[in-house]
C-alpha cells in the first residue's frame, strides 16, 4: 500500500504558492518517495483540495513537466516520470541558480545562521537522497 | 411499539444534543467558529465562555427532553418532532452568544492547507455503488407497474402514534409511484454531492471527502431499502405500522450519531497535526457560513458540528442548494396533491 503524501502550502507566505508546489514535489521526486510511475492528483483535484486556483496547480506541474519530473495529460492524473540523467546546465542556467543560492546564503546569513550551520544543512540534504 | 417511537422522536433529540456539547469537547484551534489560541480553554475568558456555554446546552437539552417526553405521553408526535426543532433553535441562540465573546480573543494565524499526493481513487467506484441504489427501486418500479391491477384502490401511508393509519393515498401513477421518485430524486442529490466531493477540502486526519463518498454509497442503498419497502407497501394486507417504518428513523439517526463521533474522534485527530483550517475568520460569517471566493474548494470541513460544508461564493454550492429546495418543494407538492 502506498504511503499517503502530503503537499502542504502556506497561503499568506512570503514564496507564491505555485514554487511552494513545485518545490516539494521535486524534492519527493528526488529524494524517491514519488517513485516513476506514481499518479498524482489532477490538475483540478489538487486545486481543489487546497483551494487555490486552477492555474496555480497547472502552471506548478507543467513546470515540473517541463525539468522531466511529470507527464502531464489533459484531465488525467499526472504521472512521475522516470527521469533519465538531466543534462548539464547551460552557462545561463548555472548563472540563474548560482544567483538565487548565494541570495539564499545572503538571506540565511542576515538572519543569523551561522556558516557552520548551512553547510551542514547543505551536506545533509544531498547526503540523504537529494543526490 | 409505542417504544420504536419513542425512541424515533428521543433520537433527533440525542443527536442535537451531541451537536450542541459539540464545540465544547474542542481543546482549542478553532472554538465556536474562531480561531484562538491553542490554550484558550486554560484562559480564564475560554473557561467562562465554555463553562457558561454548557450551562445553556444542558439546559436546552434537558427542557427539550422534558418536552418531548411529555409530547409521547399524550400521544402528540407533532409536538415531539417540534420540540426538536425549538431545540436546534436555542442551540443556534446558545452558539451565536458564544462566538461572539469567542471573537474578542480571535487570532491571526498562516493560512495553511494540505492535500494527499494521490488522486482520489475510490470516487468513481462509490460512484457506481451509489447509481447501483437505484437499481432496487427500478425493480420495484416495474413490480408495481406489473401488478397493477393487484394494489388496493386506496392503501395507508401515514400512521399516528399508536401504529394505526391515520393517512391513505389511491391507487394513481403519483400515488404509487411517488415514494420511488422522492427516494430516487434523494439519491441523486447524494451523487451530485459525491460527484463534487474531490473538489472539496482534505486533510490528514482521515476526514477526506473520498472517505465520505463511502457513507454517501452506503445511505444511498437505505434509502433504496426504505422508499422501495414504502412503496412495495400497497401489497400488505394489514394497514397498522410496520416495523421497518417504526425503526427506521432511529436506525438512520443512530447511525449519524455514530458518524458524528467518528468525525469527532477524526478532528481531534487531526487537530493534533493541524490545529487550524486554513481559512481566515473574516470569510466565516457567524462562525457558521462560508463564502470565499479566493478558495475553489467546494466543500470545506464545517467549523461546528460533523461534516463538510459549502464554499457559497462557487455557483456550484448554489445550484447543490437549489437541488435541495426542488427536492424538498416536489416532496411537499407531491404530499398535497394526494
């Protein structure tokens, strides 16, 4: 029996609730507990259930579709995908995400996290399944 | 059999009186409709307001046990059946004092909602359960219509306390045929309901839409046994009440009793991991309706009593509402015209 996953989004937070969607799922498809072949809910069920609007939930899984995480079809389940090796990252892309890593690190920094701290966090993360 | 009634009309009466100790079994979260704090019931505002709530709800339930109980013994169902309705009444009474001092202290807190990773698997087959209820009253649909000629020209449908009929009908297509349509128009309320259902709030505590679907499957076939036993009735040679009929509203209360503890037991539950609906008090109007329309969720859990209840600012609850109302009004006017 499949374990029940749960998809939890904070509505009046400072992260749109479409990169909240986006976010988790990715990291369940990472770390394995949303294995290939996996149905997740429809694009109006999911809407549905945490009562955010329909585009919100479609534009989070066709951005999932699009990195290689989901088939999505039209009025159907979405399905995680077996993703083959992702290809290396553009020059632009690595630019992108080099950006928002050091504005997190910069972020985390001013709020008092100490060096020590994220670099274990950043360690325990890609060592327990986020490879 | 006087007992089956008396149990009948003691039954709504136990069920309100559960719906009403209700928010005061609550630890904190949500209480009558607001959001406090999670120690609300250990401050001394929370212990007054909850203190002077119970006061009035015994109160309420011991007068209209008192009330029904002397209906029974002179033999008024009627007035029974309204000292139920008076109590619901003062409970609506009770419950609007107790928001409102409860709303002195409400708090702000994240909106925050979660849902199952899973597609809700199981509504289509509850679904079909539930379309299958029908099938028993189409057969008793063409029973009837092949053994016409077999129904008493006039044959009772309505019985006073004591168990004698005290109302008949005629042996006419609405007169016959009635009972069918009502139970079969009930039933596809029930599916239009179940229909929406995934497109309702859930939550880890179990108390999932989809859980309901099985509950709507499962009343959908006793309304099948009761209206296809009503209208198979015509056949009986006796005219004093049968048992199934005296029965069967307690049968059906008891079990909403029982559905009713298990959602309370789901709550607590589920208040353990999310204390709060992620929904602001400012959409609640009385702690009691729900109109947001930021939120595209149909049916949301109900901040007071078991069950779900409906997002009104989605035509769809609208249309639900109306559904109701025709079913209600064509009951009535098919009661008339007898």
């Amino acid at each position: 029996m499949e374990t029940p996953l749960l998809i939890r989004v904070v509505l009046d937070g400072p992260t749109p609730v479409y990169r909240q969607v986006v976010d988790q799922i990715r990291v369940l498809c990472l770390d394995g507990r949303l294995e290939p072949g996996r149905k997740l809910p429809s694009v109006r069920q999911l809407a549905g259930s945490l009562g955010v609007h329909f585009n919100t939930i479609a534009d989070a899984y066709r951005t999932l579709a699009d990195e290689g995480w989901l088939e999505v079809r039209q009025g159907r389940s979405a399905i995680v995908r077996k993703r083959s090796e992702p290809k290396q990252p553009s020059q632009a892309a690595l630019a992108q995400h080099g950006s928002r890593l050091r504005n997190l690190v910069a972020e985390l920094r001013s709020h008092g996290f100490s060096k020590e701290w994220i670099m274990s966090e950043v360690k325990d993360t890609l060592e327990g399944g986020l490879q | 059999m006087t007992f089956y009634l008396w149990l009948s009309a003691m039954a709504p009466i136990i069920l309100i009186g559960f719906v009403l100790f209700y928010p005061a079994m609550l630890g904190g979260g949500i209480v009558f409709g607001v959001t406090v704090p999670l120690d609300f019931f250990q401050t001394a505002p929370g212990r007054a307001i909850r203190r002077n709530y119970l006061t009035l709800a015994t109160l309420i339930v011991l007068l209209s046990v008192g009330a029904v109980t002397a209906a029974m013994l002179a033999h008024r169902m009627l007035a029974a059946h309204l000292s139920g309705l008076v109590e619901l009444a003062l409970g609506l009474i009770a419950w609007s004092g107790a928001h409102r001092a409860t709303r002195r202290y409400a708090i702000k807190v994240p909106l925050v909602r979660s849902a199952r990773l899973s597609p809700s698997r199981g509504t289509g087959s509850a679904i079909a359960w539930q379309a299958a209820a029908l099938i028993p009253l189409l057969l008793a649909g063409a029973y009837l219509r092949a053994h016409w000629s077999e129904i008493p020209v006039r044959f009772p449908v309505h019985w006073n306390a004591a168990g004698h009929a005290n109302g008949w009908s005629s042996r006419t297509v609405g007169g016959v045929f009635g009972p069918l349509l009502v139970g079969a128009a009930t039933e596809l309320l029930l599916l239009a309901f179940t229909a929406v259902g995934p497109m309702g709030r859930q939550y880890e505590g179990g108390n999932s839409p989809k859980s309901l679907s099985g509950t709507m499957a499962t009343i959908a076939w006793l309304i099948s046994a009761l209206f296809g036993g009503v209208a198979l009735l015509p056949f009986r040679g006796s005219t004093s009440l049968p048992l199934f009929l005296s029965l069967a509203p307690a049968l059906i209360l008891i079990l909403l009793a029982a559905a009713f503890y298990v959602q309370m037991r789901g709550r607590r539950k589920e208040a353990a991991g999310e204390p709060y609906d992620g929904t602001p008090d400012s959409k609640w109007h009385g702690g009691l309706i729900y109109f947001n329309s930021e939120d595209q969720a149909i049916l949301v859990p109900k901040r007071f009593g078991y069950g779900w209840t409906l997002n009104f600012a989605r035509p769809v609850a609208w249309l639900l509402c109306a559904l109701v109302l025709v079913l209600a009004a064509g009951s009535i006017a098919f009661r008339h015209s007898r």
